[in-house]
C-alpha cells in the first residue's frame, strides 16, 4: 500500500514541476467589439472610437531613431472570431527589398504580429506553443515552422494597409490557433470568449534603404542585452485578458 501511496504522489510530483506559470508582465485588458471592424484600413469603426491608443515604442534592434524617422500606437478589440489591431505607423521610408516573400522578409518593412493562444509562454522558435506573423507591405504573412521551414501563413491573419504621406494606417484580422496546429493538415481557430487571456505583443521593423532592417520597435520592455526573443520565447509577451 506504501508503495502505491508513493508512486501516485511521486506522478503528482513530477506533473506539478512540468507546470509553468508564465509571469505576467504586460497586462492589457480588451473590450469586446460592440460591432465588428470593417478591415479596411479606414480604421473609422464604432469600436475603435471608443478604444484607447496603446504605445509602440521599446527599441529591440537598432540605434536610437527620431519621431520623424517612425513612431507607433496602436489599438485591440476582439469578438468570437478573432482579435482586430488597428496600428498607425509614421515611416519616413517603406522599404520591400525582397519580392520573394519567403527571403528574409524580417529585413523588409513589416508589422509582426506575436500571439500566444492559450499565454502558456516558452520556447516556440520552430514549433506552434505561440506565432509570430510578419505581416509584409504586400499584405502576405510569414513564420516559420517546425523543421525551420518558413511558411506563408495569409489565411491566418486578414490586413488591409492605407498609406497617406508618411503615415499608414494598417487594420488586421488575427485568428488564433493552439498548440495542435500542424502545418499542410486542416485546422481550425480557437473561438474567443470572455476572461480568455493571450500572449501579445507587436513590433514593426523599419529599414530605410539598408540591407537589414535598421530598427525593430516592440510594444513591451525586454530585459536584457538581447531583446531580439518574441520570435524564440513567448514568456516576454504581454498578457491580453478579452472582457466584454
């Protein structure tokens, strides 16, 4: 009987230590659309009338840049169906040097999109625990997957980009799936619901004529010399809790 004892409580033991509590670092609580965006850049929505400008202004890459060089804000609502951003960037340059949007598309100008459906954080450098979608100037969209196989992920995230002088005003539709996606096979979205918290945060990287992108502006603090980690851990994403 000791011995069962011992074997259920070293099981319990062992599933207890497997369990990681991501620490909440960013917490950002989301309304729930009272209508549902229209995404087409015009970003003139019920919704995003009454939603609050969020800040896109921690330096991940690069060297220190001017308000005129980029600035960045955006908004967040949500409804069953997906999350929606509004995003304003100011961009004295867009810049796509790769036509191919398979090639290096990080060094092009692009909002990256980081989500993690279930805010489990941890490592999801080539694997689906959490995304991190390059939403490219012509409106694909690029990760990578398990193997190190770079995909085009469009059915994934709807945008639609409007850009008047140095301002560009990009309106996005992201689905989230969980950690079961499999690249090739059919899979469905989750389906969003009240108290439902995701892993966030949003970037945009900025090149201005140069082979690599020259600055990479992300919406949460990193700690240490290399904050270059949302694409690799998801434990450094904020934390979206949907409310209605």
């Amino acid at each position: 009987m000791k011995k069962i004892f011992f074997s259920i409580f070293l099981v319990a033991s062992l599933i207890s230590c497997q369990k990681k509590t991501k620490e909440t670092k960013q917490l950002i609580t989301v309304k729930k659309a009272v209508e549902t965006p229209i995404v087409d850049g015009e970003g003139t929505d019920k919704c995003w009338m009454q939603t609050n400008w969020l800040p896109l202004d921690q330096r991940w890459i690069g060297p220190p840049y001017s308000d005129d060089d980029f600035s960045g804000k955006y908004k967040i609502t949500w409804d069953d169906e997906a999350l929606y951003l509004l995003v304003q960037i100011h961009d004295d340059v867009l810049f796509d040097q790769y036509k191919d949007p398979k090639k290096l598309w990080w060094d092009d100008d692009c909002v990256e999109v980081f989500v993690d459906e279930n805010n489990s954080g941890g490592e999801h450098q080539y694997n689906h625990n959490a995304f991190a979608y390059h939403v490219a100037l012509d409106g694909n969209v690029m990760d990578i997957g398990p193997g190190e196989i770079p995909h085009l992920y469009n059915e994934h995230l709807v945008s639609k980009r409007i850009t008047n002088g140095k301002i560009s005003t990009w309106e996005l539709k992201v689905y989230l799936y969980d950690n079961t996606y499999v690249d090739g096979e059919e899979n469905s979205p989750v389906t969003l619901h009240k108290d439902k918290e995701v892993g966030f945060a949003l970037a945009y990287c900025d090149n201005d004529h140069s082979k690599e992108r020259e600055n990479f502006i992300g919406s949460i603090y990193v700690e240490g010399e290399d904050k270059n980690q949302g694409w690799i851990n998801a434990d450094i994403f904020g934390t979206l809790l949907l409310k209605e």
